[in-house]
C-alpha cells in the first residue's frame, strides 16, 4: 500500500540548531515525493520536489530509495521556520497525493 | 496571478444539510483536485479532474461529489452532511506532469 510515515509530530529546536523532520514512504514504483510547508494563517505551499534537487530557504531533502525516505534538513534553523510541515508521495494512477500527517516545527529563540 | 481561489472561506451547516464548495484553478491549469484536511492530519485525497473528466477519486462515500467545468473551475458538493465532515476542504491545481500542485487558502466547513 502506498503510505507516507511522518514519525514525529513536534520537533522543537532552538536557533541555529539542525534540524531534521523524518519522512518515510512506501511506494511499489519510482516515487515522486514532495515537502510542503504550512505556516500559521497561510496555505499549504510547495517548498521540494526531489526530482528538482534544489534548496529552498536553505532545506534540502535526499531521495533515499535503499531506506525509502525523503528527510527535510536544514543546517541552521530560524524563528520564521516555525510552521507544519507535510511530506507527500504522488500517488500515480490516480493523480492524487499522499500526505504524511505532518510534524510541527518550533524553533526557539 | 490570482493563485487557486476557493469560496466561501468559512461555511457552518446542519447536519442532513447539502453543501456546495467553489474553487477557481490558476490560469493555464487543467487539473484539480480536492482534499480534506480534518484538524491534526494530513490531506486526505477526495477527487481529481482533469479536462473536465473525473481521474481518480479517494475513499469517500457517495454523498460527496464534484465536477469541472469548461473553465476548468470546481464545484465539491456534500449531500447529507455529518458533524464528521466538518473540517478544512483543500482545492488544488497543477498543469500536469510532477510539477506539485499548488493549494487554495481552503473552505472551513462547520456542521452542527
């Protein structure tokens, strides 16, 4: 069955810290997987693609086919990066995605 | 650009209650989809149109359906509501291939 496992439902981090939200994902083909982000009052809003390999706001995710994962990491975090954050699976025949239930991020200052 | 528009922003309805939810997709975007967002999980696929044709639909019973107009605007319509369907309905639209889907701000959907 195609899944996205999101282990953590809080990460709280303080400024400057690392941080690493977890996204595991069960897929029987080539997985195309998704990182959105939701900050207070806002919609939900693309933040990666793993077929693009870009940074954005400084989070980078790497596709990890032998672990089927897809972790968000950032090396410093900020204040302004307190939000949700949902890792998704494109779901295929259907055109759908599959959301992870999220983990809320709070950095400290 | 206007971004995916949806209407109305809060709704509350009685249960037994039909409802009617609009979502206008970003200029030049085919595809749309709904969610349903209930408080502490994630979007939960309802159904995707594409070129005004039904493409997938998620596990939802008969009371919810919806339709695409030439336009390629949305109607998500809830006969019979329940206090479970109270939660954020999501529209989104994407152009196609893997590019994401990009979300509207959401219909909140109270039923009492």
């Amino acid at each position: 069955a195609q899944r996205v496992t999101q282990p953590e439902k809080l990460l709280s981090v303080f400024k400057g810290a690392p941080v690493e939200l977890k996204c595991n994902y069960s897929y029987s083909g080539s997985p195309e997987l998704f990182w959105y982000v939701q900050y207070s009052r806002q919609r939900l809003q693309l933040l990666l693609r793993h077929i693009s390999r870009e940074s954005i706001k400084g989070f980078t995710a790497d596709l990890n086919k032998g672990e089927t994962s897809f972790h968000l990491k950032k090396p410093f975090a900020q204040e302004e990066d307190s939000a949700m954050y949902y890792c998704a699976l494109y779901g295929g025949s259907q055109g759908n995605l599959i959301f992870g239930k999220g983990t809320k991020l709070s950095v400290k200052p | 650009d206007a971004g995916v528009t949806q209407s109305p922003t809060h709704l509350i309805k009685t249960r037994g209650q039909q409802v009617t939810l609009r979502c206008s997709p970003i200029s030049g975007h085919k595809s749309v989809s709904w969610y349903q967002q209930v408080l502490g999980q994630g979007p939960q696929f309802i159904f995707q149109y594409y070129e005004k044709e039904e493409r997938g639909r998620g596990n939802f019973p008969d009371r919810f359906s919806a339709r695409q107009f030439p336009n390629y605007s949305s109607e998500l319509n809830v006969n019979a509501l329940l206090l479970g369907d109270s939660a954020l309905y999501l529209c989104a639209s994407r152009t196609g291939g893997n590019y994401g889907y990009t979300f509207g701000s959401g219909t909140r959907l109270t039923v009492v």
